[in-house]
C-alpha cells in the first residue's frame, strides 16, 4: 500500500509538471509573438488562467488570458502600461504549441493603457507630480468627507510643485478626466484642500486660473490595445486608467500596438 500510494505521489507530481511546464511555455510562444508582431521592448507578460491547462488545451477553449506589457513609447506620453484581458478564448492546442498562432477569436476583449503619474508629470512638466482619487462623497446629506457614498467617476486630485506668482509651491487641484474618441482632457477645476491635498494656504484668485491650466491637457489619441475603442477614464492606484471592451472579436496578435 506504501509503494502504491508513493507511486500515485509521484505520477501526480509528473502530471503537475507537465500541467505547468506546458502553460508556461504556451505563454512564452504568445508573448514573443506580441513582442515581435507589436515591436515591443521587452517580452509582454502572458498569463493563461485556469487549471489544468491541458484540459484546456486538448479543447482549444481557454477561459481567461491576461496579458500585460509595460514601458511601451507612445507620441504623446513617454511611456505607458498595456493590459488586456481575454475571454472565451478559442486557439487549436497545435497552433499555440509551436507558435504559429497569430489569430485569435474570443468572446470577449476588456483592454487599457495604464499612465503613471510619474509619466503623466513630464507630460504636465510637473516632475514630482502625484494622482489620487478624492474621498467618498457623503450619501446621507450631511456633507463632508469619508462617508459611505462613491467616489464621482472620472473625479481625480493632481498635486505637484508649480510657479504661484514667484514661487514654486506644492499645489492640489481638483480635476476632471473627460474622453471624447480617443482623447483624454484632463481639465483643473479647482484649488484642493482636503486630506489628499498638500496646500496649505489660499492662493489669490487672480492667480488661480494660471495654477489651474498648469494642470489642464490634452492627451491625443491614446489606442487601446489590438485596437480597441476607449469608453472610459478614470484614477486608479496613482495611475490614470483609459479603459474600453469588445465582445464576439477576432485580434490579430502582431496588432497589440495600432498605427
């Protein structure tokens, strides 16, 4: 019975590794030909969820993919974060084993380019810019901050050092993330004072709508993966997020980044 159940053991242990070993190297053969077909800087990276893989495999249908590419160069902000996540995937076992796939059906397609704020700040020529969400709003009527209610979509703090009059001074302002097409305003509405704010004093109105334009841009044209149409923006985790999704699609893996 030992030597049995230490035979099962280890026949489990194969099938784990082989489960494993294939998934990865299945990734690996995506993420060079996104690489190599999307002209990136370094090798994507390609997650395939769900256990076992060859399950999936041996029925070319795949759950979820999320793939994820960091550092990609745009015309407009140095750098950026691409993300995709695939549903319903449909690849034959054969095509993704040896790295001939390039063309992929799936149920649904959820893309986004991710700016850091470090990225949009030399965008802004604000170096040591940061990015927040304001508090909740107050969902009982009594006002305030960090109440129960959500947080306005599209709503953000931006704080950075700016010129005030003849001083640089670290400055927040409340602003509004608008999309129209493809392109992203980012538009400074107001000085900000509440807890994510880093002003402490009040700057002269005449003065307000010079700080307030230090904030205010316009990103052209940022494309989503595998060319994908933008329908949403808003502050995440530090970052501004431009978000957009696509059901019953075919991509073409060489399209990752879209003229």
């Amino acid at each position: 019975m030992r030597k049995l159940i230490v035979g099962l053991v280890f026949v489990l242990a194969l099938a784990l590794a082989a489960d494993f070993g294939t998934a990865a190297y299945s990734e690996y053969r995506v993420s060079r030909a996104l690489r190599d077909g999307g002209d990136l800087v370094s090798d994507p990276q390609v997650t395939i969820h769900g256990f076992p893989f060859l399950t999936q495999a041996a029925d070319g249908r795949y759950g979820r993919v999320e793939i994820r590419a960091q550092d990609v160069p745009t015309d407009y902000v140095e750098k950026t974060t691409i993300e995709a996540t695939l549903r319903g995937v449909r690849i034959p076992a054969s095509d993704l084993l040896d790295g001939s796939v390039r063309t992929v059906p799936m149920d649904q397609l959820d893309a986004r380019v991710r700016i850091d704020a470090t990225d949009l700040g030399r965008f802004l020529e604000i170096p040591d810019l940061q990015v927040s969400t304001p508090p909740a709003d107050r969902s009982d009527g009594t006002g305030g901050s960090g109440g129960s209610g959500e947080t306005t979509a599209g709503a953000v703090v931006l704080t950075g050092t700016v010129p005030v009059g003849p001083l640089n001074t670290a400055v927040s302002v409340t602003a509004e993330l608008r999309l129209d097409g493809g392109t992203v305003s980012i538009v400074a509405s107001d000085l900000y004072f509440g807890p994510e704010g880093q002003a402490d004093f009040t700057i002269p109105d005449f003065l307000k709508p010079a700080v307030l334009g230090l904030f205010t841009r316009t990103i052209d044209e940022q494309q989503l993966p595998f060319g994908i149409s933008p329908t949403s923006v808003y502050a995440e985790g530090g970052q501004i997020v431009i978000e957009g999704s696509a059901e019953d699609v075919t991509i073409e893996l060489d399209e990752i980044r879209t003229p």
